[in-house]
C-alpha cells in the first residue's frame, strides 16, 4: 500500500511542469492560437502583467479569468526562457463561429417557429451550453404540441475558417394526446364537475382540427387554480391539490392525467366587520358582501364585494382608497372571520388628461368619447367606461387607460396612450352565397376619415340574383356635437321567382343620444322603385304591383346596446325598435313597426346562450296594399331556419308566397368554442316563428297554432376576411312543398 502511495506521488510531480512551484518574474505574456480575438483584450482580460512576479495560482487565475471571455474552448500556458528572460505564452483554442443552423427531421413543426425557439443567434461564438439549452427548448416546444417522444440532437461540423454550421437533427414520433383525465379524494364535486372547470380537455373526434387534448404545462397549472378556487368558493380553504400524475398507455399514443385533490373540512363565515374610513354607513358598505356569517364561506363572493366596496369609494373621488379583506381562520370552530381594513386616502380631481400616440387620429376624437372631465373629481367607473368606448370606436390596436400623480397629492393625470391601427380598407372578391347565389364584391371604407372619426363608405355587389351600389359618409359628431349626421345614395336590383325589383335613391339620418347606451336616429328615405318581370302565373297582389312607384318616408329608429363587443358578443342586450311612416309625398303609403330584441348570457367554459325576438306589422295608410317588398318574407339563415328563404308566411291560392302583414319569430342558441385560438365556434339552435296575413289579426289561437319550427346546429368563424355562419336547419314540421332541412352559409356579418 505505502508502495503504491510512493508511485502515485512521483507520477504527480512529473506531471506539473517544474515552474508550478516556483516564484518567477516574467518578462513578457504572449498569446498564440487566436484567430479573432485580439491578443489586446485578452491581456486586458488577465491580472498579471509583464515584468510582474507570479506564482503558479496567478497563472491559473489568469486561465479562468480568459475562460470566462466565453471565447475559448481549450488554453494552455508554458514558461521558457528567451535571451535569458521568462516569457509566459498561452496557447488558446478559439470556439467556432456558428454561420448557420439547421434542422432536419422537422415536419411538424416549420423551421420559423423553431428558430424562434432556439437560443443561438448567427452569427455567435458556439456555446456548448446554449446548444443544449436549445435542445431541450426545442423539446419543450414538442412537447406543448403532444409529441412527448421528440427526440433532438445536435451536432457541428468546424471548416478550416473555424466556422461551424450546428445541426439539430429531430425525430418527432407520435403525437400523444390527453386520452383521459381522472381524479381521486374528490367528493365535493364529481369528476366532470372538475374537468368542466378545464381548459385542458380530453382528445375528442375533431381534435385534428382544434389541437383539443393536447398536453400544456403553463395551462395544466392555471387548471389547478381554477380547482382550487372552486373549493375555496365551497368553503374549503384547507384544499390541497397536487401536481397530476402522467401516464403514457398505449405503446406511448395516449396520455392519462391523475390529480389528487384533498379537500379538507368545509368552513363558513363566522364574524363579518368592517373597521377604517366610512363614507357610508357600515351596513351599507358590508351589504355589498355577499356573504352574512352562518354563510358558507367563499373567497369569490368576497373578492366581488371587496371591489364594489373599493368601486363606491373611487367612485367619490377617492382613486387611492384601500379596501383590504383580513381574515383570520379558526380551525378548532371551522370558521373564517373576515374584517373589511377601509383606507380611503385623500380625494383627488382630474387634473389633466394626457392623450398619446395618436398619430393620425386628432386629439379631439378621442377626448370626446373620455367620461371624466378635468377638474372633476375622480370616477372609477367613468374611467372604465372611457377605455371601453375608445376601444369601440375600432381606431386602435391597443388603449391603454392609466393614472400618475399630479402637481398635488388632490390632483390625478389620466393618461391615454393608444396604438394607431389602419382604418381604411380596399376589398375585391367574389363567392357564393346560398340566398344570392354567385356574388362579386369590391368595397373601399374608411373607418376614421381624414383622422376626425368620419366614416366613408363606396361599395359594390353584382350577384347572380342580386346588384348593389352604394356611397354613404356618416360624422358621429357633427359640428362638434353629440349629433350624428349621415347621407347615403344608392342603386338595387333583386330577382325573385314571381318578380324583379330595381330601386334608386337616397337617404339622410340623424341621430343623438338619449343615454349611456341608447340612441334616436330619423332618417328620410327618397326612393324611385319599379316592380318588374312579373311572372304570369304570379298572385294577384304581385300583378297589382307592377310597375314603377316613388316611396318617401320617415323612419325613427331607437336602439340601445349594452354588448361587451358589437361583432361577437357574449354579454348584454341588443335592442332596435323602429317606425317607417311613408306617406310624405310620393305613391306608397304605409306604416311599419319592427322590435327586435337580443340578449346574451355568458355562461360557463366561455359558451353563451343568446335569445332573439323579433316582431313586426304594418299597414296601408289608404286603400291600396301594402307594398309588396314591405311585407314580411320570414325564411332562412336570418330569421327561421331550416326553411327556404322568404318561404315561411301567406300563400295565395297559386302557392306563391306573398308576405305577410304581421310576423314574430325567436332565436334560441347555445354558442362553444371549438377553437378559441382561431374564434372558431360552435352553435346549437331552436327556431319558431311565422308571418302572417290580415286573415290572422286578433285571433291568438290560430297564431300560435300556425307557428313553424326548426332546430340545428352550425359553425361560425369570426375569420380575417370577416365573421363567417355555416347552420343547417332541421324543418320539424315538415309540409309537402318543404325540404326536410336547409344548409345556410354566410360571410359577412352575425344576425
């Protein structure tokens, strides 16, 4: 053994070169082997200097300090003696310069995406570590996809130029999906309770399509928040829910998710005070809790109740108020108390509101649409409702609504920085619609003309069955005013099975507002029409019409929208209520009533259910009919489907449909994403509803045992070339002139 001991000692002092023991001046420091580092910085880089005494650890310090240049993958330092002086060289082994990075094997995944990924840049010094680093992010990437068994190498091949090209080289294997996700310890809510409070879901048959099943950390984990709240608004504050188990069953295709949950005792509300600075008095402000002790307790309810009481104080002025929620939890009792800490600090005014990154639209546009004014005091929910109709003016990317102290501490900037976004389009195309058939289009609209919010509009539609021209304009704010103006000229002409119909005219609106969410518009209409190619075996009333009548009429419109988003709503009401009166001159003379009413409740895992009304009537104003295009053609993907277009209502003894004096139908839909990252949605409907004729009027029975109705389903896709409806409609009473259902498409626009 002490032999042994003996040879190893020798070895290692013939393995370290003499000088390593040893102190010794060195006349100069040389550095050989870099390409393209200079031998300036590396110097720079070191402690030791010429004509410095040095030790072995100087020297090593020296090769660590040059290590961590990042610029080399091997050094090496010797002493010799030159004319006799000491001279130390390092000898240095430069790392490659990376050119160029590559993949092979990537099919799935397109090469931008994972150049995004990797954290190489070209050109750079290789780095080992941030080549394997880019591995596992690539992996990553894989793995948020569903191909768990990716597997990624990578390798480099240096020219003579000491230039490498790094190559990942990629075997993405099967992807794997969520075949299953299950629970165990639950008992307060079932398994699909949970899951339904997911955004990770289980594959399904159209999972191809919307990636569903798909297995992503950052989203699992927000999942288990979600369930974790779920128990704490049930009471349960103790709950503990683990990380998920995951399994790959199967030969590794599918996955199976476990989650343990232990729930703990349920606790209730004990005491519920309120302490600290009072504008009301205490039982006012603890109403707004939702929560009274002996209550299960919940931390939504009171996280709601905290922002209304934080709301009524901002509203007063006091932006800086502090409503903080101090619960204290008894376990031997299971209760929680809960103590609302009111600060409300000092009230503030509007000092200034400052308005940036407007760099098209002026100041004005967006000033009009603020609910706060300087020197008023400060409003939270005029804040709110400012950011929110600056963004429905549709001029902007992004708004951002912010407040900063101003020259006193009882004095607030609100700052209004926006992001422009261009507002004017030009459109040609062409397809075909399933009412109008082939339809081509071109359209030029400019959303905020000339930067003042003005919107100009010339468009241009020439269809199989159908031809319109149009130019309109319209100032939200005419003068400077809450009026609005608009004037628009236009051409038609519509083919139908009995008849033609051609009209050329114009109209002018105004409108103001009679509230926060409701508007009055008047619009005069001038119209020349000429009823046409009537058919011989058309109806009476049909051949009555022809010809060539001028239509001059007053329509007063009210509306009143509350929707979170005019395009794709899922919360609040739509409401239209309008009366033509035409009589004012001209030949036609009627009176004509529409109300039509939409309201939408957003209901759990982003779905909502909406329902429609509409009804109708009008009459002739002398003895002649009611002309025949201001009649009521229910019928298709706006109204009842499942049905042909303006085929549900009156029928004369020739089996022509010749519109109805009185109509009333109703939407019901239930609507689901399908793909949330491309507004893919799904929807579920049940129509009803009917037109009908004088015949009808003031005998309920026979209305509603006339009714029709239908029930289907469709797809919509609010897509970049606009909102696109694909429905099919099952006729569920069925008569002898009728199909059994009606597919309907549309781009263009939601009813």
């Amino acid at each position: 053994m002490f032999k042994r001991a003996l040879l190893l000692l020798i070895c290692l002092s013939m393995a370290f070169p003499v000088w390593a023991a040893q102190e010794f001046q060195v006349a100069d420091i040389i550095v050989t082997g870099n390409q393209r580092v200079p031998a300036a910085d590396v110097l720079n880089a070191i402690k030791i200097k010429p004509g410095q005494t040095v030790t072995a650890a100087d020297i090593d310090a020296a090769m660590a300090d040059m290590y961590r240049m990042e610029r080399f993958s091997d050094i090496s330092a010797e002493i010799s003696d030159e004319a006799g002086a000491r001279v130390l060289t390092f000898k240095v082994v430069e790392r490659p310069l990376v050119r160029n990075i590559r993949f092979e094997g990537n099919d799935e995944l397109k090469t931008d995406k994972l150049n995004e990924v990797v954290t190489i840049r070209i050109p750079s010094i290789y780095d080992p570590f941030e080549v394997a680093k880019s591995v596992e992010m690539i992996k990553a990437e894989y793995t948020k996809e569903g191909y768990y068994a990716a597997q990624v190498t990578a390798d480099s091949h240096v020219n003579p130029d000491n230039e490498t090209l790094v190559t990942f080289r990629i075997k993405e294997g099967e992807l794997v999906r969520i075949k299953e996700i299950r629970f165990e310890g639950n008992t307060v809510f079932d398994d699909g309770e949970l899951q339904e409070a997911m955004d990770t879901k289980k594959k399904w048959i159209f999972s191809w399509i919307t990636g569903r099943g798909n297995y992503n950390e950052q989203l699992l984990e927000q999942d288990l928040q979600r369930i974790t709240s779920l128990y704490y608004d049930q009471g349960h504050v103790r709950v503990k829910v683990s990380q998920p188990v995951i399994s790959l069953v199967d030969d590794n295709k599918h996955m199976l998710l476990l989650i343990h949950v232990d729930e703990g005792p349920q606790y209730k509300v004990g005491t519920l005070d309120a302490q600290g600075d009072m504008i009301q008095d205490k039982e006012s402000l603890l109403a707004m809790v939702a929560l009274a002790p002996g209550d299960v307790f919940s931390r939504g309810k009171l996280r709601d109740g905290v922002n209304k009481v934080t709301d009524v104080y901002a509203d007063q002025g006091y932006a800086y108020a502090n409503v903080t929620p101090l619960t204290r939890t008894d376990d031997a009792t299971l209760m929680v108390n809960v103590m609302l800490d009111i600060e409300q600090g000092p009230q503030v005014s509007v000092e200034r509101i400052n308005i940036t990154g407007n760099t098209k639209t002026r100041d004005k546009v967006i000033r009009r649409e603020m609910k706060l004014v300087e020197g008023e005091l400060f409003n939270a929910t005029n804040l709110k409702r400012s950011k929110q109709r600056i963004n429905n003016l549709g001029f902007f990317e992004a708004v951002d609504v912010s407040t900063s102290e101003g020259s006193e501490k009882s004095l607030m900037n609100v700052d209004v920085n926006v992001k422009e976004r261009a507002t004017g389009t030009f459109s040609i195309g062409a397809g075909y619609s399933s009412v109008d058939g082939f339809v081509g289009q071109g359209s030029i609209t400019q959303e905020n003309f000339l930067g003042r919010g003005l919107k100009l509009n010339l468009a241009a539609s020439l269809g199989s069955t159908s031809t319109t021209y149009q130019l309109g304009v319209t100032d939200p704010y005419f003068l400077d005013t809450r009026w609005t103006l608009g004037a628009e000229i236009y051409h038609t002409e519509r083919d139908w099975d009995d008849f033609s119909k051609k009209a050329e005219g114009f109209a002018v609106k105004a409108g103001h507002p009679v509230g926060e969410y409701s508007r009055v518009f008047v619009t005069y209409r001038l119209e020349q029409k000429d009823i046409y190619d009537v058919s011989s075996n058309a109806s009476s009333d049909i051949l009555d019409q022809e010809g060539t009548s001028t239509l001059s009429s007053v329509t007063t419109t009210y509306t009143y929208n509350t929707t979170d988003n005019r395009l794709d709503p899922s919360d609040g009401t739509d409401l239209d209520a309008s009366w033509e009166i035409a009589g004012l001159g001209g030949t036609e003379k009627f009176s004509k009533y529409i109300v039509d009413a939409r309201h939408f409740w957003p209901w759990k895992w982003d779905t909502v259910f909406s329902l429609r009304g509409q009804v109708g009537y009008v009459h002739s104003l002398n003895s002649d009919d009611v002309p025949i295009d201001k009649r009521f053609f229910l019928g298709g993907i706006y109204t009842i489907r499942g049905f042909e277009s303006r085929e549900v209502g009156p029928r004369d003894e020739n089996g022509d449909f010749v519109g109805g004096d009185t109509e009333a139908f109703v939407n019901l839909e239930y609507i689901f994403p399908l793909y949330k990252d491309l507004n893919l949605k799904g929807v579920v409907f049940f129509d009803a509803g009917n037109a009908w004729g004088d015949d009808y009027w003031g005998d309920d029975d026979k209305v509603f045992a006339s009714w029709r109705y239908s029930t289907g389903f469709g797809v919509r896709w609010l897509s970049p070339l606009g909102p696109m409806r694909f429905e099919y409609g099952f006729n569920l009473d069925q008569r002898d002139y009728e199909s059994s259902g009606q597919f309907d498409f549309m781009i263009g626009r939601f009813f």
